[in-house]
C-alpha cells in the first residue's frame, strides 16, 4: 500500500502554510518549518509558487484590515478550505460573510495539474499531437486527449481558439462542464465561464450538445451562447471575437458588461460593475495587457465613475 499523501492532502497543507504566512500571526519558528516543509519536496515548492502567484485573492481583505486570524478561521474546516481551492486558484477576488469564503473568478481544482493553463494576463499557443493549433486565452485551462479513434481538448475554463487539422478517421471534440461540441469546420472559438459557454463556428459548423440532450447545429459564420440546459440565439460571428490572440481588445458597440468580462481575466483582485450601466455601448481598439488603460479611457468617455477601494477591489458605478 502507498504512503504518498494525496493530492488533495498536499494542497490542503500548501495551503493552510500559505494562509498563515500571509495572516501576520506566524511565529518565527512556524516560518522556519514552513521553509523546512517548502523544500521537503518539490512537489511542496511547486503548490507553493502556484498559490502564491494564483491565490492572491486574500490581499484583498487583508489590505481592507481583515485580521489575519479571521482568514485562518475561515480556512480551518476542509470543505471550507476545498471550495476556495477548487474555486478560486486562479482567483480574481473573494466575498467574505458568515465566516466563509467564496471566490468570485477562478478555476477548479482540477486545473492545478491542467495539461494547460495560463495565469492572469497571459497567454498560450501549442501545436497538438495531430498538427492542430491551439490558442488559450488568460485564465483558461484545459487538457488534451488523444487516441485513435479520437481527438479531444477538454476545455475546463477560458477560452480557446483552436485551427484544426485534417483527419478523416479522428472526429474533433471539445467537451466542457455545459457542452460537447464536435468540429466540423477547421476553425473555432469556444469560451465558458461561470456555467456559461459561447461557441463561434468560424469556418464551418459545429455540433453542439448541452448537458440536458438539446443539440444545435451551428452553421459556419455564426455564434451561440448556451448554457447546460438552454441556447440563446443564433447570430453571425463577430470578426473581433479572436483579436485577443493578438493581446487586442476590439469593441464594436459592445456593452460594458461584456467589456467587463473580457477584462477580468487580464486583472488581479475584483472588477465590480452596477448593473445599471452595464447596457452602455462601447466602440474602440484597446491593448489587453494594460486594463487600467482601458478602465481609464472609458471613465473618459462613457457617463461612468471607476472607485477603487484598493488596487484589487475596483467598482465601475454610474458618475
């Protein structure tokens, strides 16, 4: 029988380390063995860089004067513990109430140990087994599943762009948590966050299962929002829904909520938007990788008032 800890033990432990060394209650001594456990094992150094560059979600009540042990309370009950982890690795912020914690942008556990995954702000390209190119956007994961029969992109979070190559006797599938969606064509974009999923058939059409049965046959040039159970419309794609793989953001009377979303993976910390301006349309050409630009510009130019409470809790209100 095998005495290695678990996955799950081991992040359990990187993480109640990472709390207390990010609470202000450590003792030197509990540094000391922290260190001492860090450097046991890479698998230990490993989690460690992961929760420190992905669970930065704790400066948030820290910097409002949050007291540290609070944080640790929090933290104290496995499932409490768990559901920040699979919630909220790549997190961009947490509620805190009634002594829990809850993430509000984030990838499953699963995703510690994707086959891919990108962090705030970056991007990925890879060229799969079979010669296809994939693309993944800015806190997306996913994992590659290859046989003879078939090939599969399981897409766990994101967004991924994927050109495909030809290969009569291997279909094309990407499954997510709402969908399964068998490529036709060679080309398509497939984003899904938060239980909700949008699929662009940009060269040919795509086949489209929801968790519920109900299918959709996506013709080429179009777009559909979904979710497990329902699809929204069908519209004609948007040329500017791939400028991210470019590091752009392209508008096109587009709503400031879906700017919002598009931002919220290339930004630490929350990005809260009231509802009663998330209507306002907006046009431009802006680079990602600098969101506070974006945010800047459009207080310059829409009816809007950005507050930042610190630079990881911004709220977008009408001025």
């Amino acid at each position: 029988m095998s005495h290695e800890p678990s996955r799950e033990h081991l992040i359990d432990d990187a993480t109640r380390w990472w709390v207390l060394m990010n609470s202000g209650q450590a003792s030197e001594a509990e540094r000391r063995a922290y260190e001492r456990w860090r450097n046991a094992d890479p698998r230990h150094e490993q989690l460690c860089r992961q929760l420190e560059t992905r669970l930065g979600v704790f400066q948030v009540p820290i910097a409002q004067g949050i007291d540290g042990e609070l944080l640790q309370r929090a933290l104290n009950a496995p499932s409490s513990r768990r559901k920040v982890l699979q919630r909220a690795l790549l997190g961009a912020g947490i509620v805190l109430g009634a002594g829990a914690l809850v993430s509000q942008r984030g990838l499953p556990l699963a995703e510690l140990t994707a086959d891919l995954h990108t962090g705030t702000g970056q991007r990925q390209s890879l060229t799969l087994p079979d010669g296809s190119e994939l693309r993944l956007n800015a806190r997306s994961a996913a994992n590659i599943d290859f046989d003879r029969q078939r090939r599969v992109v399981h897409l766990l979070d994101g967004e991924v762009l994927l050109n495909l190559a030809s290969d009569p006797s291997r279909p094309f599938f990407i499954h997510t948590a709402q969908a399964r969606i068998q490529a036709t064509g060679n080309r398509l974009l497939v984003r899904e966050r938060d239980g909700q999923g949008h699929a662009t058939a940009l060269n040919g059409p795509l086949d489209i299962a929801g968790r519920s049965g109900e299918r959709l046959q996506l013709p080429g040039g179009h777009e559909v929002a979904y979710d497990a159970f329902h699809f929204g419309p069908v519209h004609p794609s948007r040329g500017s829904a791939t400028a991210w793989v470019d590091g752009l953001l392209e508008l096109r009377d587009t709503p400031l909520s879906e700017v919002v979303e598009a931002l919220r993976p290339y930004r630490r910390g929350v990005l809260r938007l009231d509802p009663a301006i998330a209507g306002l349309r907006v046009s431009g050409l802006f680079r990602l990788d600098n969101p506070q630009q974006i945010l800047d510009s459009l207080a310059r130019t829409l009816p809007i008032r950005i507050t930042r409470h610190t630079e990881l809790w911004v709220t977008l209100s009408a001025a």
